[in-house]
C-alpha cells in the first residue's frame, strides 16, 4: 500500500482534490474530519479540553465545544494551541492507524493532513503531494468562504509555514490557480503515476 498524504496551505483547495479523488473510487481520510469527529464523539477529549480551557470561552449555547471560538483562542496563543494539539494528536494518528489497516488491500491510500510539515507527521506517508495556489487566490477563497475579515484571513496564513518551503519536501505539486476542470487533469495525472509506482 502507498500511502499519500495531501497537503497544502489554507485555502488552497485540498477539500476539492479528495472529491475528485473519492469519485475515481480511491479512499481518502480527512484529518480535519476526524478532528471534528472527536470534538463532537470522544468524551475523553472532550473532558480533558473543557478541563484545559476552563478559563477561556471554547463552549456554544448547548455547553458543546465550538470550533470556532476553540480556533480563535488557539489561533492567538501557542502555548494553547501546543496544549490542544498534545490531546488531539495521538488521537487522530490512532484513526489514520486505523483506517490504513483498514484499507490495506488498496493499492493507494490518500490522507488530507493540512498542518502535515507543521505537526511533523511526514514519515507517517510514503508520498506527499502538496496543492499550491497563489496567496491573492487563497485570500479571497478564505474571506468568502469563512466570512474573515482580511486582516484575520492574512493572519491565518501567515501562521502556516511558507508554500515553498513545504514544496521542496513535497514528491508532487498540484497548482490549484484555475477552475475544477483543470485541477481534475492534473489529480488524475498524479493518481495515474501512483497507481503505477
């Protein structure tokens, strides 16, 4: 089994690369659904989250952990953020555990892992392909699509490690600068080498 990891900075159009792989029938893992997943399933989690960040407004009108206001306190703290990621982390490697041995009759496995270089997870994968688009493209993407301000959605990337960077530690680069149409051409192209690797 080859076990892809597909990366790329905010916005830059990871969620669309694993549809068009799901529709070519391949089996892909979200590490920002398996996030969500837990927040919202895994009691334990959650307990030791509200328990950690007892002092700052993380909770909705139903006493449920919000995404949203978990995000904004992380985003402006790192000693926070370092807090939360010691308690998601192992858990959402213990799912990308499972559902590699749960596919392991699959010739190619996709992982969608956004913070991949970040959370240094790269020896976890076989292959890394990393979806790159202009930052002026990524802006407006993440303005509309999240409703940030532009002073906050700028924030946001400027958080994540430079595109070129992670591109030199990248086995392939698929640039997401067009419309669906061309960003199928070039997914199939890349699964096409993978599936005869």
């Amino acid at each position: 089994m080859i076990k892809v990891a597909i990366t790329g900075n905010i916005a830059s159009g990871k969620s669309q690369v694993e549809k068009i792989l799901l529709s070519m029938g391949f089996k892909v893992a979200d590490t920002d659904k398996i996030n969500h997943f837990i927040l919202l399933t895994d009691l334990s989690a959650i307990q030791e989250i509200k328990e950690t960040f007892i002092t700052d407004d993380i909770l909705d009108e139903d006493d449920c952990i919000s995404r949203a206001k978990l995000g904004k306190v992380v985003f402006s703290d790192n000693a926070k953020k370092a807090q939360l990621e010691a308690i998601l982390h192992k858990r959402i490697i213990a799912k990308i555990q499972d559902f590699f041995n749960q596919n392991e009759n699959q010739k190619v496995v996709f992982v969608s892992v956004p913070l991949l270089f970040e959370i240094h997870q790269e020896k976890m994968f076989d292959k890394i392909i990393f979806i790159s688009a202009d930052e002026d493209i990524r802006l407006q993407r993440l303005m509309k699509r999240n409703n940030y301000s532009e002073k906050y959605a700028r924030a946001r990337m400027a958080s994540q490690f430079p595109e070129d960077e992670k591109i030199k530690k990248s086995d392939f680069v698929i640039y997401n600068n067009s419309d669906f149409i061309n960003l199928r051409v070039h997914v199939s192209e890349v699964a096409k080498i993978l599936l005869n690797l």
